[in-house]
C-alpha cells in the first residue's frame, strides 16, 4: 500500500491548503454550517448555488466537482453526498468518503476531507477511523501485469487531511488513523494474493507468506507437507490435490496475545489455489475465475496478520488446507470413498465439490487446540449466490452468540451477512448409502447441505461457517472496490476479533 501522508487539523474548510477539498453533505440539509457558509461567501455563494440549482440533492454515493478560480488556496471543490439525516451513520460515511476520494484521485495531490455537522459525531475516533479507512480502500489498484505502455494513467493522492475546526484534537485520534491503516494494508495484501493467477501463487506461496507473517513477535508457523499429512490422516486434503503437481499443505499459525493458557479462537481458510472441478470439470466460462476459490484462506490469512499487527489482546489460530485440484491420472474420482483425519468416512459424488473436504480435515484438526470458538470461512457454494445475489455472505451456524457477534462486526464494517438455517431435514440429502455421508447432496438448499457436511467433523466445538463464494469478486467497481478480488470479510472479522471476549 503506497505511503500517503495523513493528518489531523483544526484548520476551517476556507483556510485549508491544498488541492482538492471534499465536503460531505446529507441530502436534507438544506441550510449549509458555519463554516461552509464562510467559505462558500468567499467564492460568490459557488456551492449554495449549485445546490439550490438543483445539481446536486446529498445523495448517497452522489459526487460533483466544482473548480474555483486559481487566486484561491486549493484548486476544487468536491461535493460528496451521505444521504438522508435519519440514516447518517459510519456507513454511509464510508460510502460518502470513498466516493469522494474517487474523484479526488483523479487530479491527484493533497486533499482536504470536511464532514458537515461533524460535531454530531459522539465517537469521534470511530468517524476518524471510518474516514481513512474509506480513502484507503477506495485508492487500492491492482495492475501488477499492465505493462507500461498500458497501464492505467493515473495521478495520486499524496496527502489527506480531516478538516476537524473547532475541535480538540487529542493525540489518541493519531491511533485510529494508523488503525486504519494497518487494517486496510491486510486488505490490500488479501486482495492482492486473490488477484494473482495460479501459476503466481500456488500452494508453496501460501507457506511463503505464512512463514513471513511468522517471523512476527508471537507467532508460531507450521507447514504440514504431504509425508506429514498422510501421517497424520488428512486423506480428504490429499486426495483433492492428488491430481496436481502442486503439493498439498496444511499450515497453522498461532499467535498469542491473550492470557496464558487461554482458549484459542480457530479461523479455518479454504484455500484451493485453482480449481478446475477435477474429473468432474468445470465449464471453460466458469473455470477462468477458480483462481479466487483460496479467497476464504486468504480472508483468514490476512485478518490474522492485521490481528498480530494491531497487537489484539487475544490468542489466535488461522489453519489454511491449501490444494490444487487439478484432473489427471492420479487425481480422486467420483465413487472413492475417503477416511477423513476425524475417522469418519465420505463418498464421493463431485469432485467439484472439494472445498467441503479439505475444510473437513482442517476443521477436525482445528480441535487438537481446544478452541473457545471456530470459524471457517471459504468460497463454498454457488448456492449462496442463488440465495443472497452478490451483497452479502452465508452464516450458518447452531451458536446464536456467534451468529450475533458476527453480524455485530457486519454492521460496524457493512460487510453483509445472512444465517441460513441448519434444519435436519436437509440431513437425509448428504446421507451415503455406503460410507457416512456424501461430499454433495445435490441443487436443492446446496449451501446448507454443505454447511451441514461441515458441521459433522466439527461437533462439541462452538462453531460457525461463513460461505462467502458469492461476494469474493466484485464483478464492478463499488466506490471501496474496484473489479477483481472485493477483499470481504477480511474487516468482519478484524472486527469480530477486536471485539472478541
């Protein structure tokens, strides 16, 4: 993430200096405050004009440019829309900043944020935090493979500076800007790995990256190899990847920043590095994207690496199940059966359906820790893009307390998340006639039947599973993401472990 200097300042929206300055609005503000009022006489009544003009109503996400003549300290204004009053809150903060920012990016240099009525604010280090971590996120690109010639010209934010007049300004608000900061560099890095094609980031990268994040104070990596694996009695993780070049791995990282002794909370990351569905192929137009199907591993990766960076009085386990599913003549087929590391056993029907075995063996293991709560977080199932579109991700889980704790962190960073429910119905669809179950249990409920497959190789173990194959890639720009790997999640659950007890 490029260096961009950030600040705190008691300077009035007329006094700063610099070259753009965004003022979020709320579209039933009609009377402008005080000290835009004062900057907008110095510019003959420039911004009272266009709104009263009709050009511009504060709606959410709207944003208008004005340029102001060159004797005045900054060379535009820009106006971002936050919506209505009654629904102005840290959200459609974020969504006003980040809009904002967009087009701040396009001229580029030092930029002034101001927020109209800013004062009404009671957690002023969450408004600070909600402020950068907007202009961060917004500012992310990945053009790692645009040669010179073609990529993206661009001018880049130098500065950016909250514009708090009138206020205290304590030293602690410092922290929550470099939060922030620390935050979105794991998004960045979470979204760079997703974005990487698979002949750049393989199964032996991923142990690459955990082994830098180990060389951190408190934390302890470990790379379970095929040998080790087989030892062990991952058969599930090995059999997936038995089709491709690529070893498979299992890695565990352990942080401990909480008491002595304490529960560990587990995260379990799917981590498939290309999934091409095995014997059971995919189609050519839905394999280009399976480069994204180590989204949940990267989820996990990165939001334990902001945890250890922040210092986050907890202790931690992240367990990645890294594969390549790949088809050969060595790769598992449908009718195998497979002993999993739990002793239970699985028949198989899809190779395709792979994530759900190696989470199997991941999530078995996950117990050796004698966790105070699991959770497991993959791109499952396009079931759950057939139940919640592309806004928000599937929790399923039987702890109420964990559902809630998880959609607490969904409302504070508005990553979206839904329950699905676990009803025993579903149970008879990935019941086997020859092993215990099924590794898929057809069309009907499939993110459920999967989550319930899930369920079984976790018992006696507070739990819950995140299916996030629906909102991993953003097919679009929104104004926090650009076209390609969305990074979701990865805030939840910071959020969620900051405010774990």
């Amino acid at each position: 993430m490029k260096k961009i200097k950030t600040s705190l300042s008691k300077k009035a929206p007329d006094e700063y200096l610099g070259d753009n300055l965004m003022i979020i609005l709320r579209g039933a503000s009609k009377e402008l405050d005080e000290y835009i009022d004062t900057l907008d006489s110095r510019i003959s009544n420039l911004i009272s004009d266009h709104i009263s003009d009709g050009n511009f109503s504060g709606a959410e996400g709207e944003t208008t440019v004005l340029t102001l003549p060159a004797e005045l300290p900054f060379r535009r204004i820009i106006l971002a829309g936050a919506g209505n009053d009654n629904s102005f809150n840290n959200n459609s903060l974020r969504k006003a900043v980040s809009s904002g920012i967009r087009q701040a990016e396009r001229f580029g240099g030092k930029s002034g944020i101001y927020i109209s009525g800013f004062q009404q604010f009671t957690d002023s280090a969450k408004m600070v935090f909600t402020v950068f971590e907007a202009s961060f996120l917004a500012l992310y690109r990945f053009d790692l493979y645009k040669s010179t010639i073609n990529k993206t010209p661009k001018k880049s934010i130098s500065a950016i500076s909250l514009l708090l007049p009138g206020k205290k300004i304590p030293a602690s608000l410092s922290k929550s800007i470099d939060e922030a900061r620390t935050i979105c560099e794991a998004v960045y890095f979470g979204r760079d790995i997703i974005n990487l094609p698979a002949n750049d980031f393989n199964t032996g990268d991923f142990a690459a990256e955990a082994r830098k994040i180990g060389r951190k104070a408190n934390v302890k990596t470990t790379v379970y190899k095929e040998a080790q694996l087989k030892r062990m009695g991952m058969n599930a993780v090995l059999s997936v990847g038995r089709g491709s070049e690529n070893p498979s791995m299992l890695i565990t990282m352990e942080y401990n920043g909480g008491k002595q002794n304490g529960k560990p909370l587990v995260m379990v990351g799917k981590g498939v590095t290309f999934d091409s569905g095995g014997l059971s192929l995919k189609s050519a137009a839905n394999m280009v994207e399976m480069k994204q199907d180590m989204g949940g591993a990267g989820v996990v990766m990165s939001a334990f690496k902001a945890a250890v960076e922040l210092q986050l009085k907890i202790n931690l386990v992240a367990i990645i199940a890294t594969v390549e599913n790949m088809p050969s003549g060595s790769a598992y087929r449908p009718s195998d059966v497979i002993k999993t590391h739990s002793g239970l056993t699985v028949e198989i029907i899809n190779t395709d359906a792979e994530g759900r075995l190696i989470l199997a063996d991941a999530l078995s293991y996950s117990k050796k820790f004698k966790p105070s709560a699991v959770i497991d977080v993959a791109t499952l199932t396009g079931a759950s893009k057939v139940a919640l579109g592309t806004v928000g991700c599937a929790v399923m889980s039987f702890h109420k307390d964990l559902i809630e704790k998880i959609y607490h962190a969904s409302e504070n960073t508005d990553e979206k998340a839904w329950e699905l429910p676990l009803w025993d119905e579903f149970n008879k669809q990935i019941k086997s006639d020859i092993a215990d179950f099924k590794n898929s249990g057809g069309r009907e409920g499939g993110a459920i039947t999967a989550g319930l497959f899930l369920s079984k190789f976790i018992e006696g173990e507070k739990w819950a599973h995140i299916d996030m194959a629906n909102v991993d890639y953003a097919y679009s720009e929104t104004p926090i993401t650009r076209k390609g790997a969305s990074g979701f999640g990865i805030r939840l659950l910071v959020d969620f472990l900051k405010n774990w007890k």
